[in-house]
C-alpha cells in the first residue's frame, strides 16, 4: 500500500532544498532574485515536509501499535491538506487575503478530520496506543488554534482577539504546542520499538503528557497578553522540565538499542539542543538584560529552530518511515548520515552566531544555510532512491495484473 504523504513530504523537502540555497546565496549577495522568502521558507519545512509525513504516518503508527492492519489512505484528507497548502503556499508571499484564509481553512479542516480519525483508533485503556494517541492528538488542537492565529495574522484577527504579539503566539502555538506533542508522541511510539521495552510507565508518560501540554498553554498565553510573566515563566518550566525529562528517557531507550554508533540516532538526540536553545535563552530576553540582542533572536531564532530541530530529527525519522511504510521493510533503519549531521548542527550554529555578530551577520547566514543544504542533500538522495524502488515495486505488482 502506497503512501502518498510521504512521497508529497519529499517534494517539500527538495523545495526546501532550493529556497535554502536561495538563502545562503542572497545572503553572500551572489543571488537577489527570490530574496524576501524567510517566512514561506519555514513554512516549506513545517507546513510542508513535517506535515505531510505526520498525517502520513500517524494513523499507520496507530495501528501497528495496536496490532490493527493500515488504514486505508483517507483522500478527502489528503486533498483537502494538499490542495489548502498550495493555495497557502501561493497566497503568503503575495499578501493575498482570500487566497490565506481559502488555504487556511482547508488545513483546519484536515487536521480536524485527522484528530478525529486518530482519537476513534485509540482503543481502551488497555492499549499502549493510547499513550501516543493522546500526543497526537493535543498536538493537532495546538495546529488548530496556529492556523487561527497564523491566518488572522494577514486578516487583521489580532486586534479583535485581543492578541498582544500575534507572531509569537503563532510560532509558540506551532511549535512547542504542535510539532513539541507530536514529536513526543512519535519518541514514545517508534523508540519503544527499537529497544524492545516501552520508555517508562503509563503514569510517567501521562506526566510527560500534561506537563507538556499545561506548559505550551502557558507560552501561548504569555505573549498573547503582551508577555505575561505569570503564564510565561510556570509554561516554561513545565514545558522544558518535561522534554528534558522525555529526551533522558529516550536517549537511554536509544543507547540499550545500540542507536548511539549510527548518524540516525544522534540526528534524533542533537535536534532537541536547538529547541532547547531558545527556551533557555528566554529568561534573559524577558528580564531585558543589557546588551543582549533580544530582537535578533526572537527574528533569527526560529529560522535556527526549524532547521536544527524540526529538519535535524525528520533527517532520522523520514527515511525510517519511507523504509517501513514504502518499502515494507521490517527492520528499517533510521536515516541521516555522518555528512548530514555534521552539517546541519556547523548550520545551526552559525545562524546563532550571525544573531551575536552583526557584523559579518551576513556571511555568516549564508554559509549557515549553505551547510543547511549540504545536509538535505544526503536527505533527500536517500529518500529518492526509497521512493524509486518503492513505485518500482509497485509497477512489478501492478504488471500481470494489468496484463490479465
């Protein structure tokens, strides 16, 4: 059974790959010609590679770790998220409002159809699916309540919303709400595979669950009433407490399976650095402390994010799942290579330095994005050459059937 959101996260991820490059180059001012795409740029990322793959993948997640057969693909589902990101995709860059909501709406209208399909699969109380479920689940209300906010960014929604720094919320309600749940739904339901043993308890993983989710209340909450220090500081905590907490875990899980001699294992592990970069950091900006470039990374930051988090640990996940749900492997292994990791963390971190050194800002941006597209390159080879025998597979099945 064919895929198709994995091979439509390939696609956003070679896009990715281009407007990358744009970036590095425009930087280096060897190339002006698409400059003005830092925004859509991410979106390609998130909206598009990340979120093709999830809603791929998570009913088919759900199922084995029930023990169900697939799903069938749900294509009013598919279509209706394919079709409101082009439309999205088009209608940003040039501030078209009907275009925006006509895209953003069609997404909301998908991820709720997901939430449901994934909430009616969860089983009793006896089912480990339950667990990851619940992830899943939260994640999709924070994409929800992100495309709310992200669509009423370009309709003039905050001021009615009464929404104090309506980017912030956007980026902390898809962030540390979305992608932060839905990452740990996937951590509790793919690692436990690999090391033969579930991550921890049912009680301790339901702690997990409700610090995370509490705790991107909170930073939602913050900014959205102009920097609430009382929702910001307690969300937070909370929030950082708990994904350290999972990543010990995890990381323990990863080492008794053997992951920590492979790329595949530490593009997993590594990732979280750059989501607990700007966490850490947010104190001070807060605080207002001296001399230290608060507007630069709250502009810069999550550029680093995306890259280093969310790129960083679908480069582990993504050949994985094209391996098990494409090529029906049975023992896929993680993707990424020594190249790619090396690159996308040099990458990461000279976009951070570009926000410290304003003066060779720059140079610095566009050699950080031209490593950011010399790890996707590896990436996207390895997911081609999967894709490739996967339809070549499928036309070997497909052939006595049409000559019958």
């Amino acid at each position: 059974m064919l895929n198709p959101y994995l091979l439509m996260s390939l696609l956003y991820l070679l896009v990715g790959l281009l407007v990358a490059a744009d970036a590095s180059l425009t930087s280096l001012n060897l190339l002006t010609w698409f400059s003005g795409l830092r925004w859509l740029r991410v979106h390609f990322i998130t909206l598009g590679m990340a979120t093709e793959a999830l809603f791929g993948v998570l009913p088919w997640l759900v199922a084995a770790r029930r023990g169900l057969p697939r799903p069938k693909t749900r294509w009013d589902i598919w279509l209706t998220l394919n079709v409101g990101l082009v439309i999205l995709l088009v209608g940003i860059p040039i501030i078209n409002g009907a275009l925006i909501f006509t895209g953003g709406t069609l997404i909301f209208v998908a991820a709720t159809l997901l939430a449901v399909q994934l909430w009616q699969m969860r089983g009793d109380s006896s089912t480990p699916a339950r667990l990851s479920v619940r992830f899943y689940v939260m994640g999709l209300l924070y994409l929800l309540l992100g495309i709310i906010i992200g669509t009423g960014l370009w309709l003039g929604w905050s001021g009615p919303l009464r929404i104090q720094i309506p980017v912030e919320v956007h980026i902390h309600a898809n962030n540390w709400g979305f992608l932060s749940l839905v990452f740990a739904g996937l951590l509790v339901d793919v690692v436990p595979r690999w090391s033969r043993r579930e991550l921890a308890s049912d009680r301790v993983i339901n702690t997990i669950f409700w610090m995370m989710s509490v705790g991107a209340l909170g930073l939602v909450i913050g900014p959205w009433l102009g920097g609430a220090l009382w929702a910001t500081v307690p969300g937070l905590v909370l929030h950082l407490s708990a994904t350290i907490w999972l990543l010990g875990l995890s990381a323990v899980s990863i080492r008794r399976a053997g992951l920590l001699g492979k790329p595949g294992g530490w593009h997993l592990l590594l990732s979280y650095a750059w989501i607990l970069a700007p966490v850490l950091v947010a104190p001070l900006i807060l605080l207002g402390v001296p001399g230290f470039p608060g507007a630069g990374i709250e502009a810069t930051a999550p550029q680093a994010l995306i890259y280093g988090w969310v790129l960083q640990f679908a480069f582990a996940l993504l050949p994985y799942f094209m391996r098990r749900f494409l090529a029906g492997e049975d023992s896929p292994r993680l993707g990424g290579s020594w190249l790619s990791l090396l690159a996308v963390n040099v990458g990461s971190g000279l976009i951070w330095a570009s926000i410290f050194l304003t003066e060779q800002q720059a140079m610095l941006s566009g050699l950080g994005y031209g490593f950011f597209v010399l790890a996707m390159l590896p990436i996207a080879w390895e997911m081609g050459q999967i894709s490739r025998s996967a339809l070549h597979r499928l036309e070997l099945v497909a052939a006595p059937a049409a000559g019958d």
